[in-house]
C-alpha cells in the first residue's frame, strides 16, 4: 500500500531558518535508506508561507494571495508537483485547474532545493519546482470527489501539462476519515483517527511511502519525528490507486 506523509510546518520553518548540518546529514541518511530499499516513491519540502501563493475559486471567479499568511483550510485532496519557469506561468496553470473544479482551492509553494539549504549555488538554468495543493471538500471528503465530467476535463488538462513537461507527478488522497493524524510534544506521541474537520498547520512537505500497513507507517514517522526534533503534527493519508 502507498501512503502519503505530509509533515506540518513550524515556528521556525516561517521564520525562515534553515537546517543545520547535523539535521541534513541526518535527514539524507534516513531518505537514502528508504530510497535504497524501495520503500520511498516520491517526497519534497516546501518553503515559509512568505513564498506561496493561494487561489481560490468561487463562482466562476479566482482571487490570488500572496504569503505570509497563516493557514486556514490545509487538509488536501491531492497534491501535483509542477515544473515551471516563472511563479506566473504556475499561476496560469492553477488557474486553468480551478477552472475545472469550480469552487475550492488551491495552493502554489515552491520546494526547497538543495541550493536554498545552502548545499549547492544555484544553477543559472534552475528550473522552478512547485507543488500545488488541492485542498479538500466536502465532495472529496465524502469519497464522492469530482464528478465524471470533470474527471475527463482534469484528465485532459493533465495530459496537456505532461506534454509540454510541466506536470511531473500527480497523487490523489484517500479520504481524511481514512487518515490518522500523529502529535509529537516532547517525542511523546499521540495518535488521533480521522476524519479531520479541519487543518490549519501549513504544509512543510511530504513524502510517499510504499508500506505493507498504517501500522508499520506510524513507526517510520516515529523514527522521522525523532530526526526533527520530537516536537511536530504529521499527516498519514492512503493514496488512491490509479484503478480508482
């Protein structure tokens, strides 16, 4: 089974501090080992909410926000990642997308590359890598989603950005009332069972693990609470299968 991990950010994520050294060196040694055995599909980080921007679709019309902002609605229906050249060109695309699912939002947040960790210069050819979150309904919530029209739009629109190399990867949730949601104070751990009404922690990034249960995912997240500090709210949501 493949779940999604999401992790929450903090106080010093906004603040905009980066990790230390240590920390990297930690975090490289725990992904390099779920890469090596297969169990690690997919994983990014995001940056402040000073570097996102939200869209928000309400009867045929968008409004855009730009960070800082502190969260409101943070629970995801599904997540893509984009690779585009400019914020305005992720803009376009989100707009087109919202225009396919009528009501709702979105976000834009560009991933934290190894140069803004201070690891590496920029290359002069960078491309910018943005991770768009569809936040969730109460359609997606229900398990009812998008209807079949907009199934076969969205499918469209996808097929579009595949073909002119934006759309890299594109990953649906499982319902919330499906999810567990992991509280870390001190490394002590409190587990609490979906649904979720809400979530207004932003999202610092995620990873995709391929597992054999929630179980087993759980204390993987033990182990990656223990590399951040002890103290963090993580998000465990089953992906949907392409059969779904």
């Amino acid at each position: 089974m493949r779940f999604m991990v999401m992790h929450k950010n903090d106080k010093h994520t906004e603040a905009g501090e980066l990790p230390g050294p240590e920390l990297i060196a930690r975090m490289g040694a725990y992904v390099g080992e779920h890469a090596q055995n297969g169990t690690l599909i997919d994983g990014a980080g995001l940056g402040r909410s000073a570097t996102r921007t939200r869209l928000t679709f309400a009867r045929g019309e968008s409004t855009v926000k730009h960070g800082p902002y502190a969260g409101v609605h943070e629970l995801v229906s599904a997540i893509l990642l984009l690779k585009v050249k400019s914020r305005e060109e992720a803009i376009a695309w989100a707009e087109r997308y919202g225009k396919v699912i009528g009501d709702g939002e979105v976000e834009l947040g560009p991933l934290n590359e190894p140069w803004d960790l201070g690891m590496m210069p920029k290359p002069e050819d960078a491309p910018l890598r943005v991770l768009m979150l569809h936040k969730a309904d109460q359609a997606s919530e229900s398990g009812q989603g998008l209807s079949p029209r907009q199934k076969a739009d969205l499918t469209k629109l996808k097929n579009e950005m595949s073909k002119a190399g934006v759309l890299e990867s594109s990953t649906g949730l499982q319902p919330s009332a499906q999810g567990k949601r992991l509280h870390f104070v001190d490394h002590k751990l409190q587990v609490v069972d979906g649904p979720f009404s809400e979530s207004k922690e932003l999202i610092g990034g995620f990873v995709v693990l391929e597992m054999p249960s929630m179980e087993a995912v759980i204390q993987e997240c033990i182990r990656y609470a223990e590399i951040l500090g002890g103290t963090l709210e993580i998000d465990i949501r089953p992906i949907v299968a392409e059969a779904d």
